[in-house]
C-alpha cells in the first residue's frame, strides 16, 4: 500500500511539474506574440508614412523611398506571421514550436 501511495504522489507531482511547465512556456510565447505585433505595428507605420511619400509625388517616385517602403512592408508581413506562430504555440505549449525564418 505504501508503494502505491508512492507511486500516486510521484504521478501527480510529475503531472504538476509538467502543467507548471507548459503555463511558464505558454507566458514565455504570449510575450514574444505581443513583441512581434508590436514590431508589426511600426514597421506599418512606417510604411505607411513612406506611402504618404511616396504619393506626394506620383509622377517620380524616389527609388529609395520605394525601396523602404517595400522593406518595410515585408518585414510587418514577416512579424505579423511570427506573432501568429507564437499565439499559437502559446495556446498549444506542449507541441514544439519551429525556430524563426531569418528575417527578410
């Protein structure tokens, strides 16, 4: 009876480490979720800004304006996707989570 008693105690302390392991795995992700949508959210503000730039002088565009602008549109479009990754994987702590593209 001992034993069992034992053993009980041992399976609910693993299943505790476990659950207290996933939670910490599941702020860790949550965090990086928000820092992306974050970064997105300047790299669109930027972007939007060169837009307006860019409008001002339809005729002739600046090359390196465009550019930015296209960098900057890609790099939210790259943040925005890890966001979504990490939402995800904070939803989901027990899978694992694929390292990051490089950025673009």
């Amino acid at each position: 009876m001992l034993r069992l008693a034992a053993a009980v105690l041992a399976l609910v302390l693993v299943v505790e480490i476990v659950r207290w392991r996933t939670a910490d795995l599941s702020l860790g992700y949550r965090a990086k979720a928000r820092d992306f949508t974050a970064r997105a959210a300047t790299a669109n503000r930027l972007a939007a800004s060169l837009a307006r730039r860019l409008g001002a002088a339809p005729e002739s565009p600046d090359p390196v304006v465009f550019e930015e602008y296209a960098s900057q549109r890609r790099r939210s479009a790259y943040y925005l996707a890890l966001a979504r990754k990490y939402r995800i994987a904070a939803a989901r702590p027990w899978l694992p989570v694929a390292s990051d593209p490089p950025p673009p």
